[in-house]
C-alpha cells in the first residue's frame, strides 16, 4: 500500500480526476441552464457523443484541437437543434425525444465510427498543455491541477460566469422565469420559446464540448459509446445543485476523483473491485438525499411544454 | 405529460371505433414507413445497399424457422421490461432505473437457483427463483419510491442514479461472492441445461415468452379495468387531483415503483432461467434503456407493445447477423429506432394539430 502514496501516483490521480472532470462539469453546467429554463434535456448523452465524434474527427483531419472544440460543441448544437424543434416548437413529450435522439446519436456515431475509423483506428498527439505560471511549480498539486489544457480552465472560469449570469443579467432571469413561472414571462413580452431555444441550444454547444474534451484531451481518440453515461452524470449533477453552477462543480470533483482512483487503482494492481470504487459517489449522493431529504428544488415547469393560454 | 395522457386511446362509440382502428394504424404505418426511407438513405450514404440490407434482416430476423425462434426468445426479457414500464409511465413516474433492477434480479437469480437445486425439484426452484427475482427488483426500488412519495424528490434522478449504482453492485456480487471457482473470468455459477426453463415443445423458444406475454396482458387489464389501476392513471394524470380525490398517493407511488422494478427484476430472472444460465461481470444488455422508446411508440398500450417488441426483437436479431454478413454494424438498428420514434412523435403532433383546427 505504501507504494500508493508516491508523489508520481498522487499528481497523477489528481491530473486524472481534473481529465475525468471536466467532461462531467461542462456537460452539468449545459444541462443547468436547460433545466433552469424548464427544458429537462435528457438528449445530453447523445449531445455529448456527437460533439465527441464531430471533435476528433475535426481535430484529425484540421490537425487543430481548437478547431476540434469548435466542431464538437457545433456538434452538439446540431443535437440541440432536434431537441429543440421537437420539443420546444411542436411540444412533443422531451423524455421521449431525450432517449430518442441519445440511441439515434449512439448508434450513428458508432456507425461513422466504424466505417470511417475502425480499421486503422487512428488517434491524435497529446493534447497542448497550457501550465499556469507559478502555481505549476508546486510539488504534486501543480502537475496535477494547474497543467492542463486551456478548456479547462475556461470551464472553471465558466462556473463564475455562470453564477453571474444568473443573478444579474435580464438573460439569467429570463431562464429562470421560463422554468418557474413561463406565463409571467410571456406576459412581459419575452417569448418563452425563444429563451428555451436558446437554452437548449447553449447546453448543446457545453455538451458537446465536453464529449469533444473527452475525445481529444482524454483519450486521444473515438470509440462507440465512449461518453459511457458522462451525460446522466451531468443530468444527476444539475439536478443536485440546484441551480447553483458553483455545486455543479464540487460534484463534478468528487465524481472525476472517484472515477481517476478507478483508474488509479486498476493500474496499481490493487486487489479490490473497481466497480466498488465506482460506486462510492453514487452512494454518496444517495446518502445525502436520504439524510437530508427535502423537497428538491425543481422548476415548477420542468418537463412541460409551454403553450400560450393553456392553464394546464 | 399531459399530453401522452390525452392521447392514450380511450373507448368510443361503436362507429367511430373502425375509422379509430385505421387511423391508429396510419399513425403506426406512416412512420415505419419514413423510418426505413430515412434509414435507407444514411445506408446509402454510407455505401451499403439499403434493400440489401432490409431484405436480409427480415428474412434472418423474421422468415426463417431459425431466426423467427430467436426473434421470439429476445421477446420474453423485454416485454416484461416493457410491462413494468407501463405501469410506471400510466402512473406518471418515470422508473429510468430499469438496467440495475433487471441486472440484480438476473445476478440474484443466477446466485440462488444452483443452490436451490440442491434441495428441492426444478418445479419449485424455478418459480421461487422469479419470485426472487421480482423481490430483488422492487427492493432496489425502494429508496427512490420513499424519496418520491415522502418529500417530492424527483424519481428520474434517484432511479437513474440506482441504476448506476446496481450495475456497479452487481459485478460486486459476481466478483466478491459469487464467483464460481471453476472460472477464470468472473461469472456466477452455470445453471445446467436440463434445469433451466423448459423449452415450448418443437421449439427452442424457452416458455418465458409465455410468461412474459400473460403478464403484459395482465397489466394492461389491470391498468385499464380494474379500480387501482385507473387510480394509478388518476395519480399520473393530475396528482393534486387525485390528492383532493382522496387517493393515498404515497402508499400508490411506492406500490407503483414496486411493482414496476419487481417486472424488470422478473425480466432479469427469466432472462438467465430461460437462456444464460449465468451472469458474467460486465454484462449489461441496457435492455430496458432500448424498450422505453418502445413502451412511448405503443403510447402505454399492452397490445401495442407486444406488436413493437416483436418488431424490435426481429430487428435486433437481424440486425446482429446483418453485421457479419451484410457489413452494416448492428448500430444501425439504433437508428432506425430513433428515427422510428421521432417519426412517430412528429406524426402524432401534426395530427393532433389537424384535429385541434377541425375543432
């Protein structure tokens, strides 16, 4: 056991906890501001596979990781945009079309894979680093934390411009009122579909970013079902936090740390079951909505499509 | 939601009741219909012949004697998963937890029934093991039904986050307790041929296709004919209604949850009884991920399901030979489901906007 507390083993549980982060962050973040404006985006798992695969396959061939970026939160923008014409336009049932479009983007991003990439499985360098001054230089913490690519401290940095945003900017609040009270908004001359749209639309572009930095960054290159269930992590996060970016990302933290020591430990040859490991976070959570059980803070209007007049 | 709630078909007046038949089937047939086209053409593009590939996977799937029994065999665990997500979804609770609960009822089941063979005759062992199945199911349930029915905490959340944490728990069990010694990757104990469900005669269908079927009607009848069933709707339909009705909503949310994990439980005990005979660690078919889209398509109707099941079924089997043989990965029967899906949802809206104007 001794072994396990070297410093090579430490820094590079914590650089895997950021690497298994980020993904969960970002995708988190998209589903918060969704779930903010009363569209429960279940599409994020197919949102995040698609940004995955449009990622890599922009970096491959453009041999840019920011173009890369870009093609993957276009990527899933694209998702967002099905999303959004099914669910927000015509009103249809969104767990239905969330399930519906994640097998869709499941089976077509396997599919490209495999007649596109499966034969000569070609994968990407490494990714740029970008190593804050200073910080980096500290024993096991800065390797570990501070010498990353530049996503991710974007996407820590988005966790403050998040909570910014909705507290003081009319954008913010408009969300809000689209997910608690969209009649009211209605009534003060902003369209309730609109503000949705673009929420959806926003949470398509960080979903598929963050499938794009697991392709790219995490693995260097694209398998089927790679995302493996990041974005229901994102949902479960979003839904823990209660509206506050900040918990999206405390969550993602623990999440990301328990899946770096699954890694962590395969690799040290410890003798217990990684899925034990796994466990740990669900469980933890389960715990503490059991503990301190109370009603959970939802948008009233979650899950309901808005029609004008309607008094369902 | 309330809008699934209005479109389950409800009884009309005899006349009516014909042109309601055809245009369920419209609504049916029109998305089939442009689900193949579609899926066609992204076939095309992929360059693999599109009637190539139907063809094979309906005569693999659904044409020969052979494909047709495996088609039949792939029915039982799903529509039994199908059956416990209709009396969730009627009941307006969304159980998303369904791989956990099937994945420990398959990994409970698989434990018990070598030990029970022991003692007791395949005639016992078998309906005990289901019976422990359905158990094991409802009470990886539990937490998320008291979470709901006490304090309102979303059950897509908790159930989800079960499920996670059953599938994890069940390659604990393999791997920490019920790792057969005889192996050398992780697996329970192999339930011999001869004990397991006994096959329907001429077939090598086993007869949890049987179970699975009677069970789907019978849940449909309760939902539709029987007094707790139609509270349930009443609960999915408006809980604060049924609040003001005097239903004991909690008490029917927990029974719901129940029931529903107990079904899915009851698939996973049926699936090792009838065909694996054991579990491997690792294994998760997502099976009851792939049949909400199929409980949605058949709007929470029982018949329906069975009649999309079947499709689904033929099309997983087709569609697995299909990648050997036509060299199109199984994925694509994937798509073909989405497209199935939003194909049938926009249908669903244009005629429901159609009817709206007439109004």
């Amino acid at each position: 056991m001794e072994g396990l507390l070297t410093q090579p083993f430490l820094t590079s549980l914590l650089f895997g906890a950021v690497t298994a982060g980020v993904p969960l962050l970002l995708a988190g973040l998209g589903e918060q501001i969704s779930e903010k404006a009363g569209v429960l985006n279940i599409g994020i798992e197919g949102m995040m596979l698609f940004g995955a695969y449009c990622g890599f396959a922009v970096a491959l061939y453009s041999g840019s990781f920011t173009l890369g970026f870009i093609g993957g939160g276009l990527g899933g923008m694209v998702v967002a945009a099905i999303v959004m014409l099914l669910c927000i336009r015509f009103g249809i049932n969104q767990i239905v079309i969330g399930i519906g479009v994640t097998i869709g983007f499941e089976g077509l991003t396997a599919l490209l894979h495999f007649f596109e990439f499966a034969q000569d499985n070609p994968s990407l360098p490494a990714a740029p680093v970008f190593a804050l001054p200073i910080v980096s230089d500290i024993p096991v913490i800065g390797p570990g934390l501070f010498a990353h690519n530049a996503l991710v401290y974007l996407a820590v940095i988005l966790v403050g411009v998040l909570t910014w945003m909705f507290r003081s900017t009319y954008v913010g609040l408009n969300l809000e009122a689209a997910g608690n009270k969209p009649a009211a908004l209605d009534a003060a001359g902003v369209s309730v579909l609109k503000t949705r749209a673009l929420a959806v639309l926003s949470t398509g572009f960080l979903a598929g970013l963050g499938g794009a930095y697991m392709a790219e960054v995490g693995a260097g290159s694209f398998g089927p079902f790679m995302t493996g269930g990041a974005g229901f992590i994102g949902i479960v996060l979003a839904m823990l936090a209660r509206g506050k970016p900040i918990w999206v990302l405390l969550g993602a933290a623990l999440f990301g740390a328990s899946l770096s020591m699954t890694t962590a430990l395969q690799v040290a040859g410890v003798n217990v079951p990684t899925d034990v490991v796994q466990m740990l976070p669900f469980a933890m959570v389960m715990l503490v909505l059991v503990i301190f059980a109370r009603h959970s803070v939802l948008p009233p209007a979650l899950a309901t499509p808005y029609v004008r007049g309607d008094r369902g | 939601m309330s809008a699934e709630a209005e479109t389950i078909p409800g009884q009309l007046p005899g006349g009516d009741r014909l042109k309601e038949i055809g245009g369920t089937a419209a609504r049916v047939l029109v998305p089939v219909v442009l689900a193949l086209i579609m899926g066609g053409i992204i076939l095309m593009i992929l360059g693999k012949d599109p009637l190539a590939y139907y063809a094979y996977v309906a005569r693999r799937g659904l044409l020969t004697w052979g494909g047709l029994q495996e088609t039949f065999t792939r029915m039982a665990p799903l529509l039994l998963i199908a059956a416990g997500l209709i009396v969730a979804f009627r009941a307006g609770i969304w159980n998303l937890g369904g791989d956990g609960q099937f994945l420990l009822g398959a990994v409970i089941t698989s434990a018990a029934a070598p030990v029970l063979l022991r003692a007791l005759p395949d005639l016992l062992v078998l309906p005990i093991c289901m019976i422990l199945g359905i158990v094991t199911g409802a009470i990886w349930s539990v937490v998320p039904a008291l979470l709901k029915a006490r304090y309102g905490i979303n059950e897509i959340i908790t159930s989800m986050m079960m499920s996670f944490l059953g599938t994890s728990f069940a390659n604990v069990l393999i791997k920490l307790v019920f790792w057969d010694p005889s192996t050398t990757v992780p697996q329970t104990r192999t339930l011999p041929v001869d004990d397991r469900l006994p096959r329907i005669i001429g077939t090598t269908v086993h007869s949890g296709i049987i179970v699975a079927i009677i069970v789907v009607i019978l849940v449909h009848l309760m939902m539709t004919r029987t007094s707790f069933g139609l509270k349930l709707q009443v609960v999915g339909a408006n809980p604060a209604a049924a609040v003001h009705a005097g239903l004991n909503v909690a008490g029917l949310t927990i029974a719901t949850f129940a029931i529903s994990a107990g079904l899915i439980g009851l698939s996973g005990a049926v699936d090792i009884l009838g065909v694996f005979g054991t579990v491997r660690a690792d294994w998760n078919p997502q099976y009851s991920f792939l049949v909400v889209p199929l409980v949605f398509l058949a709007r929470f109707n029982g018949y329906g399901v069975i009649g999309f099941t079947f499709f689904f079924s033929a099309l997983m089997i087709g569609g697995d030979s299909a990648a050997r043989r036509v060299g199109v990965p199984q994925f694509f029967v994937l798509v073909l489901v989405a497209l199935l899906l939003i194909f049938l949802a926009v249908v669903e809206y244009l005629d429901h906007r159609r009817r709206k104007k007439a109004h």
